[in-house]
C-alpha cells in the first residue's frame, strides 16, 4: 500500500521499555532517557503519536505475550518473522542493533574463529536464554545446549558478570554490544576482544499490536524514520549513546554501520 505524504497518527501508545542502559534508563530526576527510548519517542512524535512509557520488567518471552495480549501497544528493537507478522505490525528499520561473540583477551582465541569452530572445539558459550539470532545460531544453539556447553544469561548485566565470574562461566558470550559495554567497568573495557568476524548488524523495528495502529499510522511512522534517517538525527542519537570504545573496537574490524 502506498504511503500517502499527509499521513499522521492520532493515537497515543505505550511502549513497552526493559531499563538497561544504554537502550533505556532514568536519569537522576526519573525521567526516562537512552537509545532506543530516544529513538522511539523522536519517531512517533514526528508521525503525530503521543507516547506512553511502560516500564514493568518482563522477559523477552513476557514482553511478546504481553503486547500479544494488547497489554501495550509498542515493543522496541524487535525483529520480524513469520510466526509474529500473526499478530503484530513492523516499522521501518530505525538503527542497527550489534550483537557480537566476545572473549577474555587472554584466552587468545583465533581470529578465524567462526561460531561452528567454537562449537566443533567444544568451547563453552555464554548466550541469551531467549531471542532470535538468526537460524545458523538457533541450529547451534540446541547443539550446544545438548552438550550442556550453553550457560544461559537472562540480561547483558548477569551476561557479564558470568564472563567475568572466577572462574568464568564461559569461554565466549554473544550479547547486544551497546549494552555489555555498558556494563563493563573501565578496567575491563581492554580485557575483552571480539573474536573473529562474528558480528551480527540486524535492523531493530518497531512492533505493534495489529490492533493498537492502522496502516495510516503505521505509513506515519515509516514516514517519520525516513525523514529522521534523511536528516541525520536518528544516526546522532545512536552514536550518541553508542560507548566510545566499542565504536573504536568496531572501527577496527571494517564494519560498515
């Protein structure tokens, strides 16, 4: 369906944010601030929306049930398939979202280092419980899982804390990047490496409940991100938020953000 130029929406939406910094935090007076939040509020204001915070903490497979269930309307940095196009509407991409397979520098692992080499060397993984990483990852996974080589971590702060545990619970974590930088201490920032080219560069979309927008408020906000992207500010947000050591780490592997 084409995208009419006057399209606006009318509606106010809750949107559903998990606080880890830096995709959504408060700042000292309590307001909500970060990334993605940022990001979200900067969109739908510009399609016309009025915009609702909820802030209950859940996890990934709560936070589909929930907005499912029409218990808000919005969920951030989603990814679209098959199984939930059932019963959701998805925005434009409006950043890129990096998850990485990291390691203890000491460790010293090869370069070369895939993520089938990890497994078929019987390295232990440190991977997120629930969320899709595309379908090579869901396939290793259930591997690794069978080898009870897989410790499972339900948030990127507990993902740290595993890696960096005497003795480490693993010898690899995949985590979102923004938010593990965030979490590390300045000590820390030069002990881990990336390990190999084992970077995953998806597009967050924006979800809705089917039942919450119109496809004349979804053209709004398609609208809005590429106006946003056009001029800049939703790629300022982003680098604005975005640690300046992971940047320097992803600078040095020739990734194209």
């Amino acid at each position: 369906m084409a995208e009419a130029a006057d399209s606006r929406c009318d509606k106010t939406l809750t949107v559903h944010l998990d606080l880890h910094a830096p995709s959504a935090y408060l700042d000292n007076h309590g307001q909500v601030i970060g990334m993605d939040a940022l990001l979200t509020q900067q969109i739908l204001t510009q399609a016309g929306c009025q915009v609702r915070w909820h802030l209950t903490p859940m996890t990934g497979a709560r936070i589909l049930r929930s907005l499912q269930q029409g218990k808000f309307d919005v969920m951030i940095r989603a990814s679209k398939t098959a199984e939930r196009q059932q019963y959701a509407y998805f925005s434009k991409p409006y950043r890129h979202e990096i998850v990485a397979l990291f390691s203890r520098k000491h460790l010293k692992l090869p370069a070369t280092l895939s993520m089938t080499d990890a497994f078929n060397q019987g390295l232990h993984l440190i991977g997120p419980a629930s969320g899709w990483y595309g379908s090579e990852f869901e396939v290793l996974r259930t591997k690794w899982q069978q080898n009870e080589l897989y410790t499972a971590y339900p948030d990127a702060a507990r993902a740290t804390e595993l890696l960096f545990a005497t003795p480490s619970r693993g010898d690899l974590l995949l985590v979102d990047a923004d938010i593990f930088f965030r979490h590390l201490g300045k000590e820390q920032h030069d002990e881990v490496s990336l390990v190999g080219n084992n970077v995953l560069i998806n597009p967050a979309l924006l979800m809705f409940n089917q039942q919450s927008i119109e496809q004349t408020d979804l053209n709004a906000i398609n609208q809005a991100i590429l106006q946003l992207r056009q001029t800049g500010k939703l790629a300022d947000i982003e680098n604005n938020y975005r640690p300046r050591s992971l940047q320097k780490l992803l600078l040095s592997t020739d990734l194209n953000l």
